[in-house]
C-alpha cells in the first residue's frame, strides 16, 4: 500500500485543495478542487489514479468551486458529496455526506466529521492510513486554520450569533479532542478573509494550535 496525499494550492486566493489516495490501489478523492481542475487530472494520470469521489467540506463564498466541473471531465466515473447536516440545499445532484460516513480508497480512509460554525452545513475530514484506529491528519476545511478559526460572521448578523456558538463546540468539542499529533491542514492559509490573522504554513497539528492557537 503506497498513501498518495498531495496539497494543491490555488494562487491568488491563498485556497488549498486535496488529493488523497492509494498508488497500489489506483484509486482517489479530491477535497475542495479549485475552478482550474486539469491539475487533479493530470495527477490522476501521472501517478495511476481514478478519481472516484469528489468532496466538498462546505459552500464556499470566496471562490468558484471546480468540484462539479471534475465531475464532468470525469465523465461519470466520480460522484459529487456534499454536506446535508446544517438545512443545506443545493439545487443539483449530489451524494449526501452525514456525520460519520466513512470511506477507503485503498490503504487512505476517511471520515466525515460535522464541523459547524463557518458555514452551517460544514464538514471536516479525518485522515486514516491502513488498519490504524487514530487518525493522522485531518482537512479542517474553512472551520480550524493555521492561528486561526473561521469567521462565523460572514452569512450575515442573523445567523452570526448561532454561528459563532456552534464553532465553539466545534473547536472545543472535536479539535481539541484529538491527539498533540494530528496534522491540521485547512482550505485556506495567510491572506483569506474566511479567518482573521491566518498563519503562513500551510499545516499544523493540534498541540502546536492548541498552545499558541488564541481563538
């Protein structure tokens, strides 16, 4: 079993993308993909891969999805999932995504966590390799960054208040419950307004955030 995990960063809007996978296994999810989405087919081929699952972790107000464009290029090989905790409607085909759910792409699995606060409907992923029962890493999407939370703020005044209370438990109920090891890496890093004063790296774990993270 060879792990396939590569960072896809999109310049000018300081956003990262995912891909996660098996080399051995030939399979593949891409987490987030940007407008500009040749680069994950490009991957797919250099490296052997099908993609077979396209993931959102939430309704992104910054940027243009790519991830039903892949889908597309994809031609029917891949299937869309997108959050259905939270009330959200998308208006298009799509595979829903629960707390919980859990999916293998040969020796890298992953499990949907319902991470509120940012977005209502948000999710973030656990990253598994093999038989191992703790998680590695974990994609926070816009819910946890570098030095920083996601704004609560940004749906508007009327739903900032229940925003904020969620991301609260959120943080306090999921993050930082998981070990000093676990590698945090967001969906977007320094310059986003989708967190205030977001650090440069583009990962971190939870002790280090969990020490110096003021929010």
């Amino acid at each position: 079993m060879t792990l396939r995990f590569e960072q896809v960063l999109a310049d000018g809007i300081a956003q990262t993308s995912y891909l996660v996978g098996d080399d051995d296994a030939g399979v593949a999810a891409v987490v987030d993909p940007r407008p500009d989405v040749d680069i994950y087919l490009e991957m797919a081929r250099r490296h052997g891969l099908s993609i077979t699952h396209v993931f959102e972790t939430h309704i992104h107000a910054d940027f243009m999805s790519g991830a039903r464009e892949l889908v597309a290029r994809l031609g029917g090989s891949a299937r869309l999932y997108l959050s259905v905790e939270g009330g959200a409607d998308y208006g298009f085909d799509h595979e829903g995504l629960r707390d919980g759910d859990r999916f293998a792409f040969g020796s890298a699995r992953m499990e949907a966590r319902f991470t509120p606060g940012h977005t209502p409907e948000h999710m973030a992923f656990l990253l598994f390799e093999g038989d191992r029962e703790a998680p590695w890493g974990v994609l926070t999407g816009d819910s946890f960054f570098v030095d920083s939370v996601g704004r609560p703020d940004l749906l508007g005044e009327d739903q900032t208040e229940a925003l904020t209370e969620s991301l609260f438990h959120t943080v306090q109920g999921f993050y930082m419950t998981l070990d000093d090891g676990v590698i945090i890496y967001p969906c977007h890093g320094a310059g986003s307004e989708c967190g205030p004063d977001i650090g440069d790296r583009m990962s971190s774990t939870i002790g280090h955030e969990r020490r110096f993270n003021r929010y």
